[in-house]
C-alpha cells in the first residue's frame, strides 16, 4: 500500500465517502466500513476513520456505540423535532447577520444564490453543495462560534431527507425563498430577516412531510 500524507489521505476518503451519499450510492442505513475504504482508496484506516468522523460531526454519518459507522437515517431523529430546532437557530442566527453583514459580504451570497440558480436541472450534487454554502456562508457572519458549533451538525438534516425521499425540494421554492432572505439582509433589520428564514425552514419542512409521507405528530 503507497504511503500518503495523512491529511490529503483524508481529504481523498472523506470525498469519496461525501460524494457516494450525495449520489446515494450509499443510502441512508448504509455500513460504511473502514477495510472496504482503505482497500479500496489504498489507504490505511486511519485516514478513513477519521473522514468518517467528519463526516459524523456535520450530521451525515451516525456512530453507534459498536463504532460501526452508518449513512445517517431521518428515521432516527423526529423530522418536526429537528425543524423545529432549525427554524429557531437558523432564524435567530440570520438575525444577528443582518444587524452586522457588509456589503461585500451580501454580495458574496448573492454570487452564491446566482450560482445556485445556475445549475441545470437534474445536477442534485451541485444544487446541494451550493444551497449548503449558501446557508453557511451566511451563518459563518453571525459572529458567534457557539452558534455556529451548534448548527453544525443539523444545517445537513435536509440533506439526509433528500437521501431517503430520492429527490430535494422544488428548485423555484429555494431560489423564491432563499432571495427573500437576501432582500431581508438588505434591510440590515434582525427581525425581518429572522422571520424570513423561518418562512423557509417551514416551507421545506412541509415539502419534505409530503415527500418522505411523514405524518406531523401534533
């Protein structure tokens, strides 16, 4: 096996596992075991075992106590739990971006949101990849690391819905909300743009509902 410099050797495992979820090549419930990866990366496990931690820390992978790791499953967190915890650290956290982001900066999410409107239909990689650096482009503007800390390992939880429903939410509804926010951040008005965020992470709570048949429990 040719040796590797550990960081590149996790760099190549953690895309190659990031983009075989992406691509539900590995579904939700999926055993991702460190000897197939390394085998088949010709790396060592290490590297692999460390991706797969990444990847655990931003919501993707659960490790169980057993240590075998696994494509997260929605089945294993309450879908309206979650939103509900989205809605308000989302919404909360776009407040304090809006009393504080630049004009540059906007423009940088801006660029994001044209990129994302850009990508041709049936493209689910790039899609993702880029509502993803649109939702954390604007929350890395929030000032607050414990913030950001805690958002971290649900900003991906829509994600994991599109992998067990097979499809993602209407690409007109994400660019209609996600300008919506942007216009809010303009205003540099904390309440306006929190309450713009929240009318997002409900829409996609309510397609996700249809698309993966759950039945809200209240």
């Amino acid at each position: 096996m040719k040796k590797k410099d550990n960081s590149t050797a996790i760099k190549t495992a953690y895309n190659a596992i990031f983009e075989g979820i992406i691509q539900r090549t590995y579904l939700p419930g999926y055993h991702l075991r460190e000897e197939v990866f390394s085998e088949i990366l010709n790396i060592s496990r290490t590297p692999v075992r460390q991706a797969i931690r990444q990847l655990a820390a931003e919501g993707l992978v659960d490790i169980k106590e057993n240590r075998r790791s696994y494509v997260k499953d929605v089945s294993e967190e309450n879908i309206e739990i979650i939103y509900d915890i989205l809605a308000n650290l989302e919404s909360y956290s776009v407040g304090l971006v809006a009393s504080r982001i630049t004009p540059s900066q906007l423009d940088n999410i801006k660029r994001i949101q044209d990129q994302l409107e850009a990508v041709p239909a049936g493209d689910e990689q790039n899609f993702l990849a880029l509502n993803a650096r649109f939702h954390d482009g604007i929350h890395s503007l929030s000032g607050s690391r414990a913030l950001q800390s805690w958002l971290k390992p649900i900003l991906n939880y829509p994600l994991l819905c599109y992998l067990k429903a097979g499809q993602h939410t209407e690409n007109e509804t994400a660019a209609r909300d996600h300008r919506e926010i942007i216009k809010a951040l303009e205003t540099g008005d904390p309440t306006y743009a929190a309450l713009r965020m929240r009318v997002h992470i409900e829409s996609l709570r309510m397609e996700y509902r249809g698309l993966i048949n759950v039945i809200p429990f209240r």
